[in-house]
C-alpha cells in the first residue's frame, strides 16, 4: 500500500483526512503543498489547486469528504467513519456538509485566516470580519449543542466522520484564539474534549503545534 496526502497540516480538511487515516490504522505519508504556493503539478490532481488530495498507488482523488468516503469504501476492513445503514451514512454526510460549508467559512476562512494565517503571509487582518463572524457562528453552536441531545457523538452515539468534521473546525477556532464557550454550549464542549483526547487527534496536535509555530 502506498498513500500519499497532499496537503498542509494546519488545514482542517487536511485534518480530517489525517484523522481518518489514523482512526484506520493505514500508513500513509505527507507531501507538503501549501495554499497560494502550490506546485504547477498540483494542478493536474486537483484543478481547482485546493488540499488535500490523495494518491493510492496509481489512483488519485481530491476533496476531504470524497478522500474519507472513498477510504472507507477501499479499506472495509478498517473501522467505519462514515456510518454503517443508509440513514447514519445520511447524517453523516449532512454533519460533514455542515462543517465544510457552514462553519469553515466562519471558523477556518475568517477567524483562523486573520488571527493565525494572514500576518505570516504579510496581508492585513480583518479583525471587524472576525467579530461578524463569531457573531454568526452562534447559530450553529445552538443547532449543534440541540442535535447532540444527551449523546455523546453526533451519529449513532459512536465516533463516525461527523464528529471529525466538527471538531477540525473548532481546532481552527483555537487556533485563531477563541474557544466555545462550556457554560453556554456544554454538550458541545464535552463532544469536543472527548474526541480531541482520542490518540489520532493527539498525534496531530503535536505536528500541527510545531508548524504554528513557525507561522507565528
Ligand atoms: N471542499 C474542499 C475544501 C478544501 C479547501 O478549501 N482547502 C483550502 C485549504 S483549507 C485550500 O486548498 N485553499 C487554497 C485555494 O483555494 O487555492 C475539501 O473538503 O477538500
């Protein structure tokens, strides 16, 4: 077997990838591409130059949600992150969906670009888009502590993709110096720290502390 991600390790999509594989138990190595900068080759995987993307020997496939899926479908004798009926596989995807279109474009894109990202590419923070964005990630950290209910994981009471999709954004969300609030949203603060103390979430946080670091 021989798994290549592309990507950069600050990337939530990247993460979720990276958590996937871990979660799997499947070796894999990383090849560096960095947004903005990356290589004229790149292109020829992912037209659109967006991370991550994943070559399985001579196969190769982009996008986050289509990479976990695919590795899922692939590799069935690893554990299943994207839910095991029809209407788990559902949900899941309806929480993935919600993490990448609804909250990264708060959490990652705003928060995390100007407070972590913009200064170490030398362009100016927008710290008015910040506060507009915290405003609106409330609504979704209602939705999200009401869909919890009393569960400890999103889909089928068990870790599945969809408690990866969320929890990667609220890493960016730290690593643009904001945290959830536990007395506002305390189911989702609980969901959060139980699946950030799983062992593929803590092998990543050592990696992606180093390259914050060097970013700051
Ligand atoms: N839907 C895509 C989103 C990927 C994405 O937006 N990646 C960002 C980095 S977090 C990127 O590569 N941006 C560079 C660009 O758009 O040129 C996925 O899930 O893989």
């Amino acid at each position: 077997m021989s798994l290549i991600l592309y990507g950069a390790s600050l990337s939530p999509f990247v993460r979720k990838v990276r958590t996937s594989l871990l979660e799997k138990k499947l070796d894999y190595s990383m090849e560096m591409i960095i947004p903005r900068n990356q290589p004229d080759w790149y292109y020829q995987i992912n037209p659109l130059g967006r991370i991550p993307a994943l070559r399985d020997g001579e196969f190769e496939i982009c996008d986050s949600a289509v990479i976990c899926a695919y590795l899922d479908e692939k590799y069935p004798d690893t554990p299943a992150l994207c839910g095991n009926t029809i209407e788990e596989k559902a949900r899941i995807r309806w929480f993935e969906k919600y993490g990448d279109y609804e909250l990264a474009p708060l959490a990652t894109f705003t928060v995390f670009f100007n407070r972590a990202l913009a200064k170490s590419m030398g362009l100016p923070s927008d710290e008015d888009a910040v506060q507009k964005a915290l405003i609106k990630l409330v609504t979704h950290f209602d939705y999200l502590e009401q869909q919890l209910a009393d569960n400890d994981y999103f889909v089928g009471n068990r870790f599945t993709l969809a408690d990866i999709a969320i929890v990667t954004q609220w890493v960016n969300l730290s690593y643009g110096q904001e945290q959830l609030n536990a007395d506002k949203w305390p189911k989702l603060v609980a969901h959060q720290q139980r699946v950030l103390a799983r062992e593929s979430l803590q092998v990543l946080k050592a990696d992606e502390t180093k390259m914050l670091a060097r970013i700051a």
